[in-house]
C-alpha cells in the first residue's frame, strides 16, 4: 500500500494474519510524505529538514515497512528523509518531487519511482524550467527531448538500481482522458460511487486543466514515448515492477487493471514472461523476499493464480483465471465469482475504512 490510514491498514493486515480477513500480503507505508500544505489527507506535512527527520522517525516507530514520498515535499525535507530513513532501516519510494531532479533522487538512494516523475524531464533540453512546472502538460517533453540527455538518465537508473513503476495504465488514462469513454464500461459496477460521483469528476477536470495546450495527437504521441522509454530502460538493465495507482480520474479498476498493465508492458515491447515478472519475481525481489514468495518453486509460500490458457501465448489469458491460491488456501472460480458479487454489493454501503477504523478487527471480518 503506497499510502494511506495507518491504523486502517494495520487492522487489515493484523485480521488477515489472523485468518479473520481473507486478503494478500501487507506491505505497508502509512502516510505519504508531503509538503506543508499536502494533496491528499492520507498524507504526514513537511516544511522543513526537521519535519522529514521527524515524520520518519515517527513512522518507524509505528512499525511502517517503508517511507513514500509525495510530490511537495520541499528540497531540504526531502534529502533530510532520505537521510534519516536510510538511518533507521527504512526503504524510500515514490515520486520524484517537484523540488528534487530525477538524477537526485536516483543519487540520493530513492529505491523505486512511481508514473515516471522526473524521468522526462531529465530528458529535456529545459529541465530546469519543467521541474517548475511551467510550462504544464506533456507537450513541452515531446518537444524538447533530447536524446541525448535520455541516455544519460537510463544509465544513471541502471547503474543506482532505481526501479521503476510507470503505472501505464494509470498514464494512458491521464494523458487520453478525453478520449477514453468508460461510461458504459461493466467494471464501473465494482466502483464505489464516491468514486463515479465525486472522485473522478474532480480529478477529470483537474487533469483537463492542466493540458488545455496539448492537442489529443501531442497527448498520444506523449504516451508513445512513455512506452518507448519502458523499453529503453529495460533493456539497459533498469528493474521494472507492475503497478496502477489507483481511480483517481482515469477509472483505474483495482485488480483488473493489472492485467491492464502487463498488457502496456507487452506493448512497449517486454515479452509475456518478462511482464509477468514485473508482477511477480520482480516485487519479491524488490521487498527481499525471493527465498519464500515470486516464483513457483518447491518450499515457497503457495501463492498461485491458475489459468485456463498460457500467458506466454498471450499476456490476455492471465485474464481467464480458474482459481487461486492463497496462503495455501484454494478459491476455485464459483468462490472468485462469489468474491466480486460482495463487491457489488459493498459499494453501496458506507465508507469501508471508515467503517472497519470504527468497528475493530472484528468488523474488518465481516
């Protein structure tokens, strides 16, 4: 989890390590790490070296499994978390500040970038002026990439390990907008409608607002380039790992849009057993757990999805599941299809973290 209610998520995870909550494994941050005045309210403020020193020694003592970064945290808050988590033990990841170049975030030890931030432009003859954020919008990237500048920043993220975590589904979304019609799209019946109501709404209208110059074929053309990038940072030995965000704005649909991912992933270029890996191996290996999780293999955690097709024929066929194993536990297909009813069903009631944040571990069972 990349951000969010400490308390909520640790109920989660104490219910579901008790058996009382069917769910996957936890990996936690907590609150993000943002600027004074944060985006989000699942978020710790930081104006200053001593704030991020101080957030991160408060959520070590929470018991966080490692520390996000958010895209205001001001420049001296941020290298003096990276500091102070490194001290502490703790993992850092996330964007690549507004305040903060890429090459320095990679520099100062940040272990994974989320959706590119940063990436672009390192590669642009203006860096200085789109680390500002003025100009606004992907067209400024496309036309002042440098080539050039693009190798030097692949090298540097081969070199410092930085992983990458592009979220192309969650791009395609942003930069298409416009041009993507989900309206009638079945999977908006697993949506709560906070989120069709008043969540993608707003988050529609403040992405529209930021690229009211880009034409939809500059937008497009954007997009291709973000593939492209994939490619180019793998092959040169950069770790990927998949990852989607989350609905803000894009009708991102939790689960599915995974399988969104390795699509983009293939599509830049990957092939179907390397896309997998970003969801698979890769995170096992990211989080140090290759020895009991990733992989199938005699010993390890049984943790399996099981297909009625090969993937590696078609990165499509990890769509038709047949069963799951969790934690040893088999879910065959009536248990899955019985899981999504419920879904439906609980996006009609209230807040569900609100509700659990209230009602203990016990309520996180039911």
């Amino acid at each position: 989890d990349m951000g969010g209610d400490l308390d909520v998520l640790k109920i989660w995870r104490a219910s579901i390590a008790a058996g009382r909550l069917l769910g996957p494994r936890m990996y936690i941050a907590g609150p993000m790490l943002d600027g004074p005045i944060p985006r989000f309210p699942s978020s710790a403020p930081v104006a200053n070296a001593a704030d991020g020193r101080r957030v991160v020694d408060d959520l070590k003592a929470r018991g966080v499994d490692f520390i996000k970064i958010q895209s205001l945290i001001p420049r001296d808050g941020y290298f003096a978390a990276a500091e102070e988590a490194k001290k502490v033990g703790l993992t850092f990841v996330g964007h690549v500040p507004d305040a903060i170049r890429a090459a320095e975030a990679s520099n100062a030890g940040q272990k994974s970038i989320e959706h590119f931030t940063g990436i672009f432009e390192a590669c642009s003859t203006i860096e200085d002026k789109l680390i500002t954020g003025t100009p606004r919008g992907p067209g400024p990237n496309v036309k002042t990439y440098d080539p050039a500048r693009a190798r030097t920043i692949i090298a540097l993220m081969a070199r410092n390990r930085t992983w990458q975590v592009p979220t192309l589904v969650w791009e395609h979304g942003q930069w298409l907008v416009d041009d993507i019609d989900l309206s009638h799209d079945p999977l908006t019946k697993y949506a709560p409608a906070a989120w069709r109501e008043h969540t993608w709404p707003m988050f529609v209208k403040d992405i529209l607002a930021t690229m009211d110059t880009d034409p939809l074929p500059v937008r497009k053309r954007f997009f291709q380039m973000e593939l492209e990038m994939t490619l180019a940072m793998f092959r040169a030995g950069v770790p990927f790992m998949a990852g989607t965000d989350t609905a803000a704005g894009v009708h991102v649909f939790p689960g599915f849009s995974l399988h969104q991912e390795l699509a983009f992933f293939v599509q830049a270029g990957l092939t179907p057993m390397q896309a997998l890996q970003t969801a698979t191996r890769n995170p096992a290996e990211f989080m140090g757990r290759l020895e009991d999780l990733g992989t199938v293999a005699k010993g390890k955690l049984a943790d399996l999805v099981l297909l009625d097709a090969n993937p590696l024929d078609d990165i499509a066929n990890t769509r038709r599941i047949q069963a799951v194993v969790l934690a040893g536990r088999y879910l065959d297909r009536a248990a899955l299809d019985r899981m999504l009813k419920g879904v439906e069903r609980a996006v009609a009631e209230p807040d569900t973290a609100a509700k659990i944040k209230a009602t203990g571990p016990q309520g996180a069972a039911k």
